[in-house]
C-alpha cells in the first residue's frame, strides 16, 4: 500500500462473533446458487444469502439448527453438527403455486413495487413525521478475519536460484489475530426539521491520532434514506429501486415472505436490467404487506470492490411507520487485481489478470475488509426540535475529541473485545513512535501546495515558473501556520525574472476575527506582473500544480502597484466570500496607449471596491472546531464578482464597473461517465483599458505548422485561439465535456476519452480607443471541438481540437491544434 493508506483507514469497530456459521445455498437439480435465500434460527435471528447464495450466521449463544426458504422451494431445516462449520445447502424446487400474492398478468413483484412507489410519501420517515432526533452509535473497522488466512510458511525460488522464505501471510495472520488494522467510533446526534438533516457529533475516537480527520467523518458511505430517488452507496449515485421511473429500470422478482417486528413482510430481489452489474444496484427490499413501507433494505454492488449496505427499521405503532434502526457497510474485494482508489488513496494488488497468465496466489491485502455498523437510540419523533445553524449538514463539537472512557461505555453497544481494545493500544503507540499526526499534517498540506518547515509553510507555487515576458521565474514565499499563531497570518514572497531582469513582492498581514466562519480581516501590498485582459476570481483558490501551462507563451503583460484592505468570510450560510477595496499603479509591459477624451494613457491609476462570492447552494457543510468545509459538493454552484471605481483625481483616472459570472454543472452517469458543463460571462461598461478587459484564455502561439505549435493543453481555454487574437469588453463563453470509460489498451494504459466543446460571443465598445495591439472581436462567434485523450501514460495524455464558424482559418492545418496534457494524481 501507498503512504496514503495510513490515512484512508482511519475507521472504526465491528462486531466480534463468538459462534459463527457460513454455508451456500443452491439448486438441487442445478447445483446453480440461489441468491437472497432466507436463512433462520429458532431465536428469531433472520438474515439472507447474498447474490452469490453465501451466507453467514453469527451469535452469542450456540445454535443448534436454522432453516433455509426460498420462494418456489421447499423449505429445509437443517442441523447442526459438532466441528463443523460450512454447510452446503441444496433446495429442492416446489411447483406449487404461490399463494403469498396472486395478481393476474403482471409479475406479482412489480405489482408490489408500483404499490411501493405510490405509497413512498405516506411511508417516507422525513415526510410522515414533521421533526425528530436520535442519537447513533458508529464504529467502522478495517480488518481481517484470520481464519481466512493461510499460516503457513511457503518457500520462493528467486532469480538467483536461491530459496527463501514467504512468511509474509504467516506474520499477517498472526497480527490480525491480536489487532485489527484500525478502527474509529463515533456518537451523534440526528435532528431533523422543516426538511432539514444535520448530525452532530458528540463524541469521536481515532486510533493513533489525537485529533481525527475532520474529512473522513464527513465521508458518505450510504444514503440516510432509503426513499431518495437516488440512492447513495460509497459516494457514488444509483437510480433508487423504488424511483419513480425504476420499473423501467431494474427487473423484480419476489422471493419470500417473513415476518419483522411481528409484521408480514414480502422479500423483493431487485437488480439492473443491463447486463454490466456495475451500472445499478442490486439487493433485496423487506416491504410491509399492509403499509408498503420498507422494513428492511439490502444494497449491493459487485464488481472491482464488492460493496454492500444494509438498512434496518422498526415498526412504530403509534406513527404507523417504519423508523431507521440501525445500518450497515461493507466493503470487500471483488473479482479483479488492479490497484484500488479507496478514500484517497490506493490498495495494490499484486498479480495479473489477462487471461494468458496463470491465476496469483491469494496474498494478506486479499482478506482485508472496511466494515462500518450503526445503531440508534434515544428516538424521539414530533417533539420539538432545535436545530441551530440549519445550513449546516454536519457539525462537530468541540469536546467531541475529549470523551473519557464513561462516555464510550455509557454509548457502545457492546463492550469492546480484547481484539479492539489492543487496536487502540498498539496504534496509539505506533502513531507517537512514527510521529503519524505530524505526517498526516505534512501530507495535508503538501496537497494544497505548501511545504512546513517550523512555524512557516513554504510555498511550492512560488519556487519556479516561466514565461515568455520574465522568461524563468524563480522565488520563495510562504505563510505563517497554527505554531506562528492561530489568529495572526502573514504571508508574503519575493520572485525574480530572468529575462525582464526585475523583482516582485508581496506582503499581506490578516487577523482572525472569528473562528467558526473562517472570518479574516488583512492589508496586504502587491508589485507583479499580470496578464492582460484575464479574469482572476479572487475568492478562486489557487490549486498546486507542478506546472502552469498557459503562462509558458504568454508575453503580454502588466505590471500593478497595488495596496488591499480585505475580509474574507464564511459568514453567508453556503458561501464564501472576499470583499476588497484596493487602489494600484498600473503599467503595461508591452507597446499599448489607451486614448480618452484627446488624452493619451500609457500607465494608469485605479481605485475599486470589488466583491467576490462563491455560493454553493446544493452542498452539504460541515462545521469543525477549525472552521467550515464543504464535504459533499453538489452541482450547479456560481461565482460572481463586481468591481467599481470608487475614487476620482490621482487615485482614478478612469470611471468603470465589472461583472462577472460562472457557474458548473457537473453529472456522474452510472456507467462511469461524467458530463460537465461550464459557463462564463463578464460585462465591462465605462471607461476599461485592454489591460483589465476579456481575452478568454487563448492558449494558441503563432507558429507556421501544426508540431511547433505543439504546446501542454489548458483547462478551460481555446486551444485553437491565438494569443491577443481577441478582445471583448463584453462575452459569454461555453463549454460542454463528456468522458467516456476508460479505456483499456494494455493493463497498465487506460487513457480517458473525452469530448469537448467550447464557444463563445463577445463584443468590443470604443475599439478605437485601443492603439497598439492588432485584434479582433467575437460578433460573429467562436467555435472548436476536439477530443482529450487523457493519462495515456504515467498522467501524460494528448489532446486534439478544430477551429471551425465564421472566424475559421483560410488554411485547414491553421484550424488544427495539438496539445499534451498532464494529469498529476498526488493520490489523496
């Protein structure tokens, strides 16, 4: 496994068995596996077989027997007998009709199913009642079941002709004997009002680390509800098996009926009429013959990573509803080798699976498993609820890290086994040994881009660029981090220029004004150099990339002077926001007047009062005791930002505004597509010099063939436009993306196709007023398309695109752009 595992595997407890039985239940006449078979004990104890027929049967006490039914089978009771822990379980079909439904001409499971549907609102918790609350008790574990796991010592003959001993499964068996890999519990509080959903989590417990991974709790891995039209399984969407439009969809078959909370229930297999079962769900629905509600939901999908989700309820008499009680998640290996993207990080598995390879020996990561269970208590339905900070999906209180051992042992459903009690033990130790939480806080933000190194984070960004104005531009920069102070911030940086032969700076104080919001209040002086007519969003952060593409042919640019007053806050519900006032001494560096009123400017001052918001409405929040993250970010969000002149005389010699929008949508399809749609607009009125108006982000360079032109690809500009080719004061701007599966073309090349489409419209007021520069406009429209084929190897991918429309170019080869792209995965 890669470093990043360590941090993937932060979760919680499972539940240790002392008695367990595991069987397959199949076809007497077939031998083929009947999936979803119902399986029982005398004590009530129910549980199912999964699609593959295997079942398992875990207890406290013995058992003695249990008995197996399958709807159009006899049912068969079975015995136990000592020592022996595996039964094989063959059913004899029965050609009796059924007689727990009979509806003429229609398959009695899709009449069940409809019925579902339409009573979905009636029987949906979150609709049926108007608040509630509930505590819950999490624990997630990743482990291994060590009577899985091979002890034996086998032997290696390396390619010396040596013999050398493989204890590598012997070792694992003897660790996870003791200990799992890592666990983490978790208690909540659940409140639910006016149609809104937030947990509070009262108490968390990581193993190894003192402080958790504010992140990883917010990780969704399956939906609260199981009434959404979508439903929600290791973040990722499926269409519900009770959507409305699901009988188009999924194939039903009804199974059995039992009985739950002393309530008749039918057993409903569902699973997706495609045949790539990765494309939809499959599982098994407990639906209440006299309400339709849903008692009980098994969620399964198997292929790379075998994942499963379990949702129980209980029936409350006085609501007449079905209320969650409890839930599981699994996670297992499927059938396939490839390296596994889990949480963030990556689980190798060793071996090949073509097929003119002999099948690998089973190595230790093949057992491990991520179990999580829930359970909840304390339910108090339509009593009054307050719930405070409503925009709010997720919050974590500030004593949640400091629980003591009566706190757990009030709130845990079961004592903790020696197993798990080692666990904690031997990773606390381990994470003080290898200093895991000053790792982890490395790792954290070497991601964003900035290197600790005492009480100053480095900043990678600034050590080393190039353009075709400064040519190689070298530097350092930084800011002060929690050990400095938690609420003064100064940041700053120095660069220089190889071949304008010039020096930059910056440096900008900030003070924290409140904690919860992210509320920052600063001043900050800039002297750089910028491109012309680019659109910057303040409030955009500005990720960490190894390379900056679209800079290397840039030779535009202007040089601003420029003093800032800013806050910047969280304070909106959903939002963040930068508001500004700054006033700057602008200087273009290239052969440009701007004339107004029979007077001519060559360098110019500006005064402005600028705000920049971003407001993600469909995201869900989470606020920790460090500040407010976005945990799951939903589509379509919007960024706006206006800017006006606010002073005359010496500090403005121009009276101007701008505005500007975008917005993203992005869609996830079943079968692992993904379509995108960004959208961009600005509108600049009064008096603007090229500098500070719209170029589009054109990432062409003028050369006579296709190869010189050959350059790295951006990531939303025109890869065909021209730099300084064209200029709008005003413009809309479009682009479509869609990429397909993966290809594979060998085991280790599985380039992403994708298709994009880009377009826009533009216009220039007072062209006139511009002298220097040879340009264009986009009245009549822009136009290209091409494909990405991206991470063809190691990241490196290559793109194509062709200009088309009215401003199309004389010569066929001019219209033809080829570019190399690069994907970086820093695998978190």
């Amino acid at each position: 496994m890669k470093y990043w595992y360590c941090i993937i595997i932060l979760f919680s407890l499972s539940i240790h068995a002392q008695f367990q039985l595991n069987g397959i239940v199949k076809d007497a006449a077939t031998a083929k596996v009947l999936p979803f078979a119902s399986i029982t004990t005398p004590s009530g104890k129910n549980t199912i077989a999964d699609v593959d027929g295997k079942f398992s049967i875990s207890s406290i006490a013995p058992i003695n027997e249990f008995s197996i039914s399958y709807i159009g089978y006899d049912k068969k009771r079975v015995l136990i007998e000592n020592g022996k822990s595996f039964y094989l379980v063959s059913l004899q079909q029965n050609t009796n009709d059924l007689q727990e439904v009979i509806i003429p001409r229609e398959n009695p499971a899709v009449a069940i199913i409809r019925k579902t549907i339409a009573l979905k609102e009636q029987n949906n918790p979150q609709k049926r009642v108007t608040a509630f609350e509930f505590k819950c008790y999490n624990s997630l574990v990743i482990t291994a079941n060590p009577d899985s796991i091979s002890a034996k010592i086998d032997t290696l003959i390396t390619s010396k002709n040596s013999i050398k001993a493989d204890s590598s499964n012997y070792k694992f068996k003897k660790m996870i004997q003791k200990q799992h890999l890592f666990q983490t519990e978790k208690v909540s509080l659940y409140q639910y009002k006016n149609n809104h959903l937030k947990e509070t989590i009262l108490g968390s417990k990581m193993a190894g680390l003192k402080q958790p991974i504010y992140e990883i709790l917010g990780f969704k891995l399956q939906s609260f509800s199981i009434y959404d039209s979508n439903y929600e399984l290791f973040e990722t969407k499926y269409n519900s098996p009770i959507a409305n439009d699901a009988i188009k969809e999924y194939k039903y078959q009804l199974l059995d009926s039992t009985a739950i909370d002393g309530r008749n229930v039918y057993l409903i297999h569902f699973k997706n009429k495609k045949k790539n079962k990765s494309q939809g769900l499959e599982g098994v629905l407990y639906i209440d013959q006299n309400t339709y509600g849903i008692a009980k939901a098994i969620m399964r999908i198997k292929g790379v990573l075998d994942i499963s989700g379990t949702h129980d309820f209980n029936f409350l008499p006085q609501e007449k509803v079905w209320f969650p009680s409890s839930k599981s998640f699994k996670i297992v290996k499927g059938n396939n080798d490839d390296d596994l993207k889990l949480l963030g990080g990556t689980i190798e598995f060793e071996g090949d699976t073509e097929k003119d390879f002999k099948p690998r020996k089973k190595g230790a990561s093949d057992y491990i498993y991520l179990f999580s269970k829930s359970a909840n208590f304390e339910i108090q339905l339509n009593q009054p609820v307050e719930l405070k900070k409503g925009a709010i999906a997720l919050e974590i209180s500030k004593d949640a890290i400091n629980r003591t051992d009566e706190f757990w042992n009030t709130y845990r459903k079961d004592s903790l086994d020696i197993r798990s009690k080692r666990t904690y033990t031997v990773l606390d130790s381990i994470a003080i040994k290898n200093q895991l939480e000053r790792k982890i806080t490395i790792g954290r933000r070497l991601i964003n881009g900035f290197l600790p190194t005492g009480a100053f984070d480095l900043d990678l960004r600034k050590l080393f660029s190039f353009n075709n104005y400064e040519g190689f531009r070298i530097g350092l920069g930084g800011v002060t981090n929690d050990r400095f102070s938690k609420r003064l911030k100064i940041d700053g940086y120095t660069a220089y220029g190889t071949k304008d032969g010039n020096f930059k700076y910056h440096l900008g104080v900030g003070t924290l004004l409140s904690e919860p919001t992210n509320s920052w209040i600063g001043v900050s002086y800039t002297d750089d150099v910028r491109e012309i007519a680019s659109t910057v969003y303040a409030i955009d952060k500005q990720g960490f990339k190894i390379y900056d593409p679209r800079p290397l042919n840039i030779s535009t640019f202007y040089n601003s002077k420029s003093w800032k007053a800013f806050v910047e806050t969280k304070f909106i519900p959903k939002t963040e926001s930068i508001w500004e006032i700054a006033t700057a001494k602008v200087e273009p560096k290239f052969n440009y007047a701007y004339l107004l009123n029979g007077k001519t400017y060559t360098n110019f001052a500006m005064t402005t009062a600028m705000v920049s918001l971003k407001w993600s409405p469909f995201s869900d929040y989470m606020q920790t005791p460090n500040g407010r993250v976005e945990v799951e970010k939903r589509f379509p969000n919007f960024t706006f930002q206006f800017t006006k002149s606010i002073a005359d005389g010496e500090l403005n010699d121009f009276s101007f505004g701008k505005i500007d929008l975008k917005t993203e949508l992005e869609r996830k399809h079943l079968n692992r597509q993904k379509t995108s749609v960004f959208i961009q607009s600005g509108y600049a009125f009064g008096e603007l010099p090229l500098t500070h108006l719209y170029s589009i982000s054109p990432n062409n360079i003028t050369r006579e063939t296709i190869i010189q032109r050959v350059t790295f690809a951006g990531k939303n500009s025109f890869e065909t436009m021209f730099y300084n080719e064209f200029f709008s004061s005003e413009y809309v701007y479009f682009q479509l993306k869609h990429g397909f599966q993966r290809i594979t073309l060998f085991k280790k090349v599985k380039p992403s196709f994708v298709f994009v489409t880009r377009m826009a419209w533009g216009n220039l007021h007072h062209a006139e007023r511009h002298i220097g520069l040879d340009f264009k406009t986009l009245n009549q429209g822009y136009f290209e398309s091409g494909i990405e084929l991206n991470q063809i190897y190691k990241g490196i991918g290559l793109v194509g695109f062709y200009r088309y429309g009215p401003n199309g170019l004389a010569k066929f080869e001019d219209n033809i752009a080829i570019k190399i792209s690069y994907v970086l995965n820093l695998g978190f």
